[in-house]
C-alpha cells in the first residue's frame, strides 16, 4: 500500500511580527527561520516518518531555492517526483507569525501550475487499487478533477484536504472518499457524500463524520509556539493511523492526530517542528483513547 501525495512544494521563510499587518500598513519583522514546506511537501514527510511508504508528486525549479529543496527532501523517506527541476521559478511561501500565536500565508503557484497532468498521472502508473491518492488545494480545479477521476477509475482511495481553497472546489465530492476541512472550508464548500468527512477546529478539536454517525474529539491542550504546519500534521497522522490499522480513520487516528499536531504547535518553523520518526512510532502505538 502507497500514498501518492499530488500537490506542491516550497520553500517556506517565517517571520515573527508583533501583529498580522492591515491592509496598506508597514511593519517590522524578524526572519526566523527558512525551511521546506507546502501543504503536499509537508503532509507527505509526516506520512513517511509514520512508516507509510510515500511518494510525493510536487515540482521544483530551476533556481537555487530548487536545488535547495531537493537537497532537503531526499533526506526524508520521501520518493520525489519529478526528480529533476522545470523551467521555472520555485514555489515559496511567506509565514507570518504573530505574539499571539496566530499566522497568515503568502503562496506562490508558479511551479506548482507548470507541472503538467500527463506528466503527474505518468508517475501515478505504478499505483494499484487501494493505494492512496491524496491531494490539497494547489492545483487548479480542472487539475485536481482529473486527478481525482482518474484515481477512482483504477480503485484508489481519494483524500482531499481543499486548502487554499477555491469554490471550484464544492463539485468534486463525489469523487472524494475520505476530506479533511477546516470548519472556514466547511462552510465555503459545504462538503457531502463520502464515506469520511473530518472538519478541524483548531485549539478546539475535531468532528469526525462517518456515514452520517458524529464524534468529537477535543484537541490536546498545549503551549503554543507556532501554528504552521499544525493541519498539515493533523491530517497526515490521521491517515497513516487508519492505514497502519487497516481501517477508516477513527476516533483513535484523530486523538493520534491530535497529539501529534499539539507537538508540532509546541515548536517553531515547519519541518523542524514536525514530530520525529522515533515520536510518531511512540505515539501510534498507543491504543487507548
């Protein structure tokens, strides 16, 4: 069994400020940290340190951010595809962090958008039926749409995580089995018809909705340092949990998702903040809830 993660990769630069800026204002920061990150890039390395053999489909490019980012990534248990740069500019996020804990994000799609359909579904042929095809919301809808058709003609389990999200997204749930939302994306894309419907509420927990049956599962109360990377942790230990266990994520893969996502708040930056292999193993081997 495989995860095939379709979505994108960059290079992620946080900054500290006292407060997220309004519109037109100017304000000091400090840069903190530089690291890999991107929700397709960041959900794939959780799934790996959790054992799940991992393939991510995210393209880099020509620049000195690209190099730097393959550098990276192959030090992960993580099977990059396409292994060699495009033509163009890597993606990059800029992370602003808040006194309070809160953040905002500045992405860019360049990379993301130059990476062909042929060419992701060439590196999705080795996929057979019941792996996993997990996608967020980077690509456009048609892209996404595409992806997610093709995956359910050849019996793979779809997982949709529709951030950043874009109305186009509100048609694609009949191809979705498993979606991770945000109550925001909730609202915005009023997701219905899979099998599995989890909706995240932040410092409060998590719904999960299994053929129409709901649980709550309230989040691990924790000191907050540094939200990035927190849904992107939630939702990948979630996953590999339900795998690892050979069911549909349950009430234990979200208190393991919890626990693992209250690590990743209690530090800074993406992937150093992430749990670590030896963490993830320690954290899912417990089965109480």
């Amino acid at each position: 069994m495989r995860v095939y993660v379709a979505g994108n990769i960059v290079v992620d630069e946080t900054w500290s400020v006292n407060e997220l800026p309004q519109k037109g204002a100017s304000i000091h920061g400090m840069k903190i940290s530089q690291d890999i990150g991107g929700k397709g890039a960041n959900q794939a390395i959780v799934i790996s340190r959790c054992g799940i053999d991992t393939h991510l489909i995210a393209a880099t490019g020509n620049d000195t951010n690209g190099q730097w980012i393959r550098e990276q990534i192959f030090s992960e248990s993580v099977n990059l595809f396409p292994a060699d740069p495009l033509s163009t500019h890597s993606d990059a996020s800029i992370i602003l962090t808040s006194s309070d804990g809160d953040n905002a994000i500045i992405t860019t799609t360049a990379a993301a958008d130059a990476l062909p359909l042929d060419r992701i579904l060439a590196h999705l042929t080795a996929a057979t039926a019941g792996d996993i095809l997990l996608q967020q919301g980077n690509f456009s809808p048609e892209k996404t749409r595409a992806l997610f058709a093709w995956a359910k003609s050849r019996g793979l389990i779809t997982v949709f995580n529709p951030s950043p999200v874009n109305q186009g997204f509100a048609d694609l749930w009949p191809l979705v089995d498993i979606a991770v939302v945000n109550q925001l994306e909730a609202d915005l894309l009023e997701p219905a018809g899979m099998s599995t419907l989890v909706i995240t509420q932040g410092a409060a927990g998590a719904w999960l909705i299994d053929n129409a049956q709901r649980q709550f599962c309230p989040a691990i109360p924790v000191q907050t340092q540094d939200v990035t990377g927190a849904g992107d942790t939630f939702l990948a230990v979630m996953l590999a949990s339900a795998l690892l266990r050979g069911v549909r994520p349950d009430r234990l893969a979200l208190r393991h998702a919890s626990a693992a996502a209250a690590i990743t708040v209690s530090r800074t930056g993406t992937l150093n903040a992430f749990p670590t292999r030896d963490e993830l193993a320690a954290l899912l081997a417990t089965r109480s809830e």
